[in-house]
C-alpha cells in the first residue's frame, strides 16, 4: 500500500541537504506546489553545497495558492534575499524552470545570475494533446505523492489548478543571459519547446532524456539527470561560460 506523503513543511523555503561544496542550490515548485518530486534529485546534488527547496503557498491550512508567475517570482525573491548567500543554480522541473528562469533575470539585474537548469520546462505552454485538464491535475497530484481520494489532495489540486493557470497565461521573459541547460523530454514533446528556449537564451545546452514529463523525476532516471547537471555545471566551473551553446 502507498503511503501518503508528510504534512506539508510550514517554512516556504526548506534546507534539505548540507552538501558538502561551496555552491548554492536552490529548487523551485513545479505546478502543485511541493517539493517532494526533488528528494532524490536534490541528494545527487549536496556534493557541490547546501541544497534548498522552496514550496508553493496555499498547501497550508489558511493560505491562499499564488495564482500568476510574476507574484510566485516576488515572493521567491524575497525568500532568495533573505538568505545571507545568493544561489549558484536555481533548478526547477516544468513551471519550476520557468520560476527559475525568470529568478535569475531578477537577480542578474543587480549581479551575476545564477545558472538556470530547466527540466522539461516550457517557455509558453500549450495544453498537451490527448489529454483533459483532469487528467493532467490527476498526474500533477500523483507526481507528489497524492491519490485523489486522499484527505490533502483537495488542497494540492486548487493549488496544481491554480498553477496551471499561470503557467498558461505566462510567456517567458526574454531578459535573461544566464547559463541554462534545458533537459528535455522527448516522448510528447511540445513542437516548439527548443525553439522558444532558444529564442530566449543564448548560452543555452540541451539535453534530451527519453521519458514523458511526468516520468522524468522517477528514481531510476535520477542517474541520467545528474549526469547532464554535472557535466554542465562542471563546464562552468572550468570557466567555459557561453560556449556550449546546442
């Protein structure tokens, strides 16, 4: 039997790893809300730093969700800033990379941006083709950890609802020169998700991986993710910035 997930942590922002580097993490909310999708994730990563997690309002009793990306950006920023360090990366899985994305235009203007690593994220989303607005809420649930007939999951489908909304009405910014790498899902890929990233960022690396977009986060592609953010990231760290570009 599936266990459902922990109560929701009260914080917004969450440590949830030491690491043993110097580098920042920080992982933005994918549609939902939670962070619980990253858990393996963000293990991989501790070997360049502390690793952080931020969670979407409105999975608390008495929070209202954000409903649009430009409030989710400004109360993340304020979280961000609240910290004594500004982040190295800002990851973000789906409306998470374009959290990330938009973060790191907010923060280069007063420095250098962080680098932006995108899973399978879209600069305008399209609705997907087969599939209801039900179902695709249903799938965001179950990417948490919840059934629908759980006592929260409620709660995380106003939230994944609310979500979807922004993530529809958004367009990605165009202000952004960051590093970025986008790891992009192959099977039902949207036919311009490497077309509107690449009008938008020119230091950008892609990375396909051969999975949908609500399997990319599972276990076992866990290894396959590393191996793309490492290899990328080591690229910075050689001081290889803006040529990696395709």
């Amino acid at each position: 039997m599936t266990t459902p997930p922990a109560t929701f942590a009260s914080p917004l922002l969450v440590p949830l790893g030491r690491g043993t580097g110097d580098a920042h993490t920080v992982l933005l909310p994918a549609a939902g809300g939670g962070f619980s999708p990253y858990y393996s994730l963000a293990g991989g990563l501790t070997h360049r730093g502390p690793v952080h997690a931020i969670r979407a309002m409105g999975l608390m009793p008495g929070e209202e969700p954000d409903r649009d990306v430009p409030t989710m950006v400004e109360r993340y920023l304020d979280l961000i800033n609240s910290r004594p360090v500004r982040p190295s990366y800002l990851v973000g899985w789906s409306l998470g990379g374009v959290l990330a994305w938009e973060l790191a235009a907010r923060i280069g203007r007063e420095g250098a941006a962080p680098a932006v690593v995108m899973v399978d994220s879209y600069a305008r989303l399209a609705d997907r083709e087969g599939a209801t607005r039900d179902e695709v809420l249903d799938r965001i649930g179950r990417s948490m950890g919840f059934e629908p007939t759980w006592d929260q999951a409620p709660r995380v489908r106003e939230v994944a609802a609310a979500h979807l909304d922004a993530a529809h009405a958004h367009l990605a910014s165009a202000e952004c020169e960051p590093p970025a790498l986008l790891l992009s899902c192959t099977a039902g890929r949207g036919a311009d998700q490497l077309d509107q990233w690449a009008l938008r960022a020119p230091n950008l690396r892609v990375r396909e991986v051969d999975c949908d977009h609500f399997e990319v986060l599972d276990a076992a592609r866990t290894p396959t993710l590393l191996r793309h953010i490492d290899d990328f990231l080591t690229t910075l760290d050689q001081g290889s910035y803006g040529t990696f570009a395709g």
